[in-house]
C-alpha cells in the first residue's frame, strides 16, 4: 500500500503543531542552562540555542519576506556535506548568545507559528532552498520533517541534561523518517567509504514505513514503496529507536539487546554497514 504524500504531510504537520509547545515549555523549565546536554559539546542552553537558529533558518526559507543574510553564517563552499553541516552547527549555538536578549523558548514558539502559518496550504512538493545544504534540492514535506525531527531529538538532549521528561513517539518518529530521511540519508552518504560497494537494505519500519536504501559504487538511493526486487539485508526497527539510532543518540547494540532492531535477509550481517555508510554530523 503506497502512502498519500498530502496526508502524511498533514500529519507532519500536525505532529509539529503539537511538539513546539512541548519544546517550549521543556525549554522553560531548564533549570541550568550551563548542564551538559546529550550532545557532548554543548550544554543545555547551547542545545536552546542551536533550536532557536533552526527555527530561524527554516522560517526563513519558508518565508521569502523575511530574507536572512547568510554570506555571513554559512561555511566555505567547501567541504564535504556533513562537514558543512558540522561547521554550521558550530556557528549556530553562537548566534544567540546571552547578550542579544533573546530567550530561545519564545523565539522557539514565535518562529514555530509563523512557519506553520506561513506554509499552510502549500503543496508537499513546494520546492524550498536551504542556502546551507549547497544545492540540495528541498521540498516542503522534507524541511517539515526535518524540523519536527530537530524538535525531537534536541527536545531529548536538553531533557537528558536537565533531568526532564521527554517522548519521542512511534508516530511521530515514524513521520520524521518518512519524510526527511529519503533526502537527507542521499545527502549524508559518505562517498569514500561508498565507492566499490554494492548493497541494497530493505529498511523495514515498524508501523508501515518501508525504505529501499541501495548502494552502488560511491552512490546511494532511498526509495518509498519500491517495487519488488532482491535485498541483500533486511534491518527491522522500531521507528523511534531507529530515529535515535541514526543520530546517535542511541548505540546500535543497545537497539538490538531490547529487541528493538533486528537484521534479516540473505546476508544480514551487512547491517552494521549501513550506519557506516552514512555519515552524522
């Protein structure tokens, strides 16, 4: 059964509608924004404002009125993608700093309704330009998924660090992958290590979410609802387990002790091959 690209975007949305206030309100409730967060580079109030230029940089693709002057923000042209995206990110949790008066849970909730508002009604398809991903052509159902699963995984590492509740769940994890990973996996793969490989994963997600990653000599393809063909590996996962697992937030055999992922196929000890293969930021 194939998805409805219009319906699943709806639920993107709606999925974003509902996990902003919950970002907010976890960002107000940081009682140490100097804590360690989960991302072992930044503290807590870094994570919050990592969050709030992400905001601002998908708002602002999403809203042609509101231009952002990115010569001054984004890395060299060169550079491998994820190196990119790395120095970006490095650059991003300086942009608010203490003194620009600027609390990322308000930025967060006003730049989160504007975007919601801004794209409402737009066709999944609308094409968008992130400056900060060198050409990588965008859709508005992919930077939708994108935004819900930054509000997700950074929602849990601020919460690790300040000792809060955080979910992250199946459907809305399920959202995230359907959406964005098809790009961002092609984005992400490391080239180098891709050349003289040939591999094709059929990437089961529990729930209904089924992904065709095919590898071939420095190249990859992800592919939703492919037609019938012969895998090499079949990787079998839960959808936040296998969304956390991507960002490394969760480690590949913690996953398959809990019984979350499993490997299957005809050579499923290929598996581990795959989170080589794509590379993380």
């Amino acid at each position: 059964m194939t998805f409805d690209p219009v319906t699943e975007h709806e639920k993107t949305r709606a999925a974003l509608a509902a996990a902003i206030p919950r970002l907010v309100r976890l960002l107000r409730a940081v009682p140490d924004p100097d804590a360690a967060s989960g991302v072992p580079v930044w503290s807590v109030g870094d994570v919050g404002a990592h969050l709030a230029a992400v905001y601002l940089a998908y708002t602002s693709v999403a809203s042609p009125g509101e231009p952002v002057e990115w010569d001054g923000v984004l890395p060299p042209a060169e550079g491998t993608f994820t190196e990119r995206i790395t120095a970006l990110n490095a650059r991003s949790v300086t942009l608010f700093g203490a003194g620009e008066g600027v609390r990322p849970a308000d930025f967060v909730a006003e730049r989160g309704e504007a975007f919601l508002r801004v794209t409402r009604g737009l066709a999944p398809d609308t094409p968008l330009d992130a400056p900060w991903y060198g050409g990588l052509p965008l859709t508005l159902a992919t930077v939708t998924g994108l935004m819900l699963g930054e509000t997700l995984v950074h929602g849990l590492d601020i919460a690790r660090g300040a000792g809060l509740p955080w979910s992250v769940g199946p459907d809305e994890a399920r959202l995230v992958l359907g959406q964005s990973m098809p790009t961002m996996m092609t984005a992400a793969l490391d080239v180098e290590k891709a050349r003289g490989v040939g591999i094709a994963f059929d990437l089961v997600i529990k729930g209904g979410l089924r992904l065709a990653v095919v590898v071939e000599d420095g190249t990859m393809t992800v592919t939703r609802d492919a037609p019938p063909r012969v895998y090499d590996c079949r990787i079998t996962a839960e959808p936040a387990t296998f969304l956390l697992v991507s960002f490394r937030r969760v480690p590949v055999w913690k996953a398959v002790v809990l019984g979350r992922m499993r490997a299957g196929g005809r050579r499923p000890w290929l598996a581990p091959r795959l989170g080589g293969l794509v590379a993380t930021p």
